[in-house]
C-alpha cells in the first residue's frame, strides 16, 4: 500500500468557462491512476467563482454570513458530484462529515467530498481530512503555481518559493477579512490545523503533472513547513 493523499482541487476546475470536462477527465485520470498505483486519495472539491456569485447574491438580500458559507458548502458538494461522475468505482455520495470521510477511507474507493462547515474553506476541510486519516501529504491544487515572494501579477521580480514556513505564511494571510467566499489560498483555521497535525503540505498548481508529482513526494510548487 502507498500512501494517503487528501488533495484539494481549486473550484475553478469546475466553472463552466474554464473547466471545460476534458480538464475535470484529465484530473480524474490522474487521480485514478494514483489509486490503481495503491495510494489512498481523498479528493475536496472548491466552490470556486459559482459560490461567490451565490454568497454575493445573498449578501446583497442580508443573509447572515453563515448561512452564506452553507451555500458556499452546497455549490462545493455539487462540484464534488461532477468529479464522482468522472471517476471509475469513486464512492458515489458525498460525505458531509469528517467521521464519515474517515469511515469510508478505509474502503480505499477515491472519495470526493466538499465544503463541511461553516466558517472555513474546503482548505480547511482538507487539512481537517489530513489530520483524521493520518495523511502522507496534503496538496493544494489551485489556480497558482505556488506561494510568490510578491504578487506575480504586479511584482515582475516575484519568486515562487520553494519552501515557507507556516508562521510566515500566516503573515502573509493575516490581512484576510475571513468572510464568507474570500477564504483565499489556505485561511487561518487550515494553517492552524497544517501546523498542529505536522501533515506535510504543497501548494501546486491544479493540473495532472501537479498533482502526481506531489503525491509522489517530488518538489513540485511551495511546500508549507508545519
Ligand atoms: P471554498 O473556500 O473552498 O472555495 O468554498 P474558494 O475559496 O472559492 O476556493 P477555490 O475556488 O477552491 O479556490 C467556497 C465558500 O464556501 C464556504 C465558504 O464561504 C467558502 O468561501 N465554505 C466552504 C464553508 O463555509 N465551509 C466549508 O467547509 C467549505
């Protein structure tokens, strides 16, 4: 047996504008293939720009912030759902409980999950994951490559780390209004738990290549230091 994966997939993979299926296929591939290589993989779905459409909308009608992030919850269990239709023999429900994931980890299917609570992003929720089953690593697979010195889209002179502590990392996220929707590249509530669990994290980008490598242990992307 090789070992347990919880990876978080960026919810921009499932926007109808950029994941078209063939990415969804290509990363359910790869998924697959790890799989039938013999590791454990517990995939979690983002709610990407469809949720935050939802959370704005309710916003603007006065809904309390909680209630906004279950709908953020709900769009990432619909997203879930179009991952278990790309898989061959992936669990087919989406569990809506850290014990329940646990529970069917055991099964070693691929099992893909979504939002759980309120309060925090899917990267929570995968950090949670990874701290239950004991993972092997945690990769984050988002929209970029990795953690920069600077913003790359303003600093032409930002660098992609190859490694960052957890406490810097912090620092660096501590500006976060933490609201419904605006839970950027890790909130404070998943660095807690990378820190206090010691799981081994990677942020990578959201492809096939990203993935595989950093369930392989290469160096691929940022990885986080607990
Ligand atoms: P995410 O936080 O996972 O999506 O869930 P995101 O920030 O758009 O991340 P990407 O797209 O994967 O990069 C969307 C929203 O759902 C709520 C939060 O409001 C979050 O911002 N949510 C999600 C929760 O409240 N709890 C959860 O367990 C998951």
């Amino acid at each position: 047996m090789k070992g347990k994966i919880v990876v978080k997939l960026s919810g921009s993979l499932f926007e109808p504008a950029k994941g078209e299926p063939a990415r969804i296929k290509k990363i359910a591939k790869a998924l697959q293939k790890l799989s039938d290589e013999g590791y454990t993989i517990v995939a979690v779905a983002g709610g990407g720009k469809v949720a935050r459409q939802y959370i704005e909308v309710g916003r603007a009608l006065g809904t309390d912030e909680s209630s906004l992030d279950q709908m953020g919850i709900e769009v990432s269990r619909l997203n879930a759902r179009l991952l278990i239709f790309a898989l061959k023999g992936a669990y087919p429900d989406v569990p809506i409980s850290l014990e329940e994931v646990a529970k069917i980890a055991e099964s070693r299917r691929i099992i893909v999950t979504g939002g759980l609570h309120p309060g925090h992003s899917t990267n929570a929720v995968s950090a949670l994951i990874a701290e239950k089953i004991r993972a092997d690593v945690f990769i984050n697979a988002t929209d970029v490559d990795g953690v920069y010195s600077a913003d790359p889209r303003k600093d032409k002179k930002a660098k992609l780390l190859k490694e960052i502590s957890v406490k810097k990392l912090t620092e660096m996220l501590m500006s976060d209004p933490m609201q419904a929707g605006t839970y950027d590249l890790m909130d404070l509530v998943a660095l807690k738990i990378i820190q206090r669990s010691k799981v081994k994290t990677r942020i990578v980008k959201c492809s096939p290549e990203g993935i595989t490598s950093g369930a392989k242990g290469k160096s691929v992307g940022t990885l986080v230091r607990g």
